[in-house]
C-alpha cells in the first residue's frame, strides 16, 4: 500500500484557554485514503519543574478527518496560558479495524490564552453568591515592610510606585504578570469596623481615606476569584482612574462594574458625602492602577502579629474547589 503523506507546514490559530484550530498542508490525491488524524498533544517540559512529580500523561487524540482547519477543544486536557507541543499523522483505518499511519509530523509549539472576559464573567457570578452581606468602611490600607516606605520616600519622590502583579489566584487571570498596580486592602473586622492589626505583609501600614482611590472618576473592574486550600475566598478587583494606562488595559479584559452597584466594593452618594461598602464574607484583594503619593495617607507601625503564613504571593489555586474553578482549565 502507498505510504500516507505526513502533514507538512502546521499551522495553529485562534487560540483560546482551552482550544484551538490546526490545519496542514496535504497532497490533494490522498485526502480519500485518509480516514483519521492522530494529535500528539504534550505539556511542554519546564527546566525548573519537580523530577520527582507524575509527569503529565501525554494526551493522545484520534479525530475523525474532517475539512482542514480541525477545532481541537477540551478543557480536561487544555490549561490556559500553558506551553504545549504538537505533531500529526494521517491514518487510514483498515478493513479489520486497525490503522495504516505516516509518519508523525514535525513538533510544533504554541501557548494557550488567558481567560476570555467571558470565562471571567463566569467567575464573576460564582464570587457574587458567596460576597454576603456589604459592611461599612473609610479607609483602604496597605502593610509592608519599613524599607518599602524608606524607599518610596527617598528614590520614588516619596510614592509608592505600580509593580507587576504576582502569580497569585486563577492560572488563567490576564492580569497576573501584565497588569501594574498597587496592593490595598479594605476588609474590616466584623466586631470593630476596623482594618485588623494582623498582617502578613509587614508591621508598617500606610491607610488613605477610601475617596482619595474610589471615587466617581475611578472605574472598578473584577479580576479573580480564588482560594488556597481554605474554606475563604479571595476576590481581586482592581480601581483604575479614568483614562489611565491601567484603565485602557482592565477596559480589554476585564469585566467592569457599577462602583454604586456590585456585591463587593461600592461608592455611594449620601447627604453630599461618599459612602463605601465592602463585601463581608470573601477577602478583598484591590489592585490600585496609579502611582501614589504617601502625602495623601499616613504611615504608622501595626500593634498586632505578621502573620506569614497568610500571605497570597504567587499563591496556587485549589484546582479542585468547585466553588471558584469554571470548565476550562485553571
């Protein structure tokens, strides 16, 4: 029997977080012999990834051949923004059910996408149910170390300058690693009203009037919902002054909300005077988009513990909460 030809010339486009379309070059005389494609997909090998860890079990797919390009879809065995590799062979089955294959094809790379504002809209609605009720509060806050704000006021021309978010929550978010921000909280104790004396940043806090950040020329955006093994949740949500490059990015990508109207940080208009609100029942991560001056706060030592082991840094995910994971990876 004539040999099958082996695809040449793969092309991979319109990438999503869990699929993909694949097409080849192919000798026109032997499309009718051919009745399937094999697909050779792998998780591309990380120099840095643990020897002694199961690897990935190769995923091997037998498609039906259909008219070029295929749409290969699955997020069972797609994770977003992941390298994989590629190769192809044309297969003829054969009257007593086995398979006459080419030869495999050359390997091909490429790397899945982000979250879709989509995917994230869907992440979005599972945050809403478990928000609760909203609180009251007038202060965001951020803790970090003395050196942090030695620094801002010596070489920053005393600001606290926007840094690369961390890998911390959804492997998919297209924030992490892209997106410039400042790290606040605003999360309240349900007893006191008041920021905790606990952190697990640093023991110097620097707390600014919540109006200063969020106000009505802020647009507020949600970024993620995640947890890390725990029965709380961590919702990112980011504040970005109106037109500012950390705007025009969110405005892409993220799904943007009502600062009057949403189930976690809220501005509101009462006698002439702004009134905000925070979710109580998940913990607010809030990214602010903008440089900021430690004029427009004050800066003071925590009374309380740094507790370490409650920080979010580059924190993995629970892959297998069914409370903050969708159906496309992770």
């Amino acid at each position: 029997m004539e040999e099958l030809p082996v695809p040449q010339n793969i092309k991979i486009n319109n990438i999503t977080c869990d699929s993909f379309k694949i097409s080849w070059d192919m000798d026109p005389k032997s499309k009718e012999r051919i009745t399937h494609y094999f697909i050779d997909l792998n998780k591309k090998e990380n120099k840095n990834s643990n020897k002694f860890k199961h690897k990935d079990v190769p995923t091997k797919l037998v498609a039906k051949a259909v008219p070029l390009p295929m749409t290969v879809r699955g997020h069972w065995f797609l994770s977003p923004r992941t390298e994989y590799t590629v190769a192809v062979q044309t297969a003829s089955k054969q009257s007593d059910g086995d398979y006459a294959v080419s030869e495999w094809s050359e390997i091909i790379e490429f790397c899945t996408a982000d979250y879709s504002p989509v995917h994230l809209t869907q992440l979005l609605e599972k945050a809403e149910v478990i928000a609760g009720r909203m609180l009251k509060f007038s202060l965001f806050y951020r803790n970090q170390h003395k050196e942090y704000f030695d620094k801002a006021r010596v070489q920053q021309g005393n600001k606290m300058m926007p840094s690369v978010k961390d890998n911390s929550g959804s492997h998919g978010s297209p924030i992490s690693g892209k997106l410039e921000g400042i790290f606040f909280s605003c999360n309240t104790e349900f007893n006191t009203g008041k920021a905790p004396q606990d952190s697990p940043y640093g023991r110097y806090r620097f707390e600014v009037q919540a109006e200063v950040l969020f106000n009505q020329k802020t647009n507020l955006y949600f970024g993620d919902l995640y947890c890390m093994y725990t029965a709380y949740h961590y919702v990112i949500l980011v504040l970005a002054p109106s037109g500012s490059p950390g705007d025009e990015f969110c405005k892409q990508r993220l799904p943007q909300l009502n600062i009057a109207d949403n189930k976690f940080l809220t501005c509101t208009e009462e006698d002439g005077r702004l009134v905000f609100h925070h979710a109580q029942d998940v913990i607010l991560e809030v990214i602010y988009t903008d440089p900021l001056d430690l004029s427009l706060g004050t800066v003071a030592e925590i009374s309380g513990h740094q507790l370490r082991s409650l920080s979010t840094v580059n924190a993995k995910k629970d892959p297998s909460c069914k409370i903050c994971n969708i159906s496309v990876g992770r």
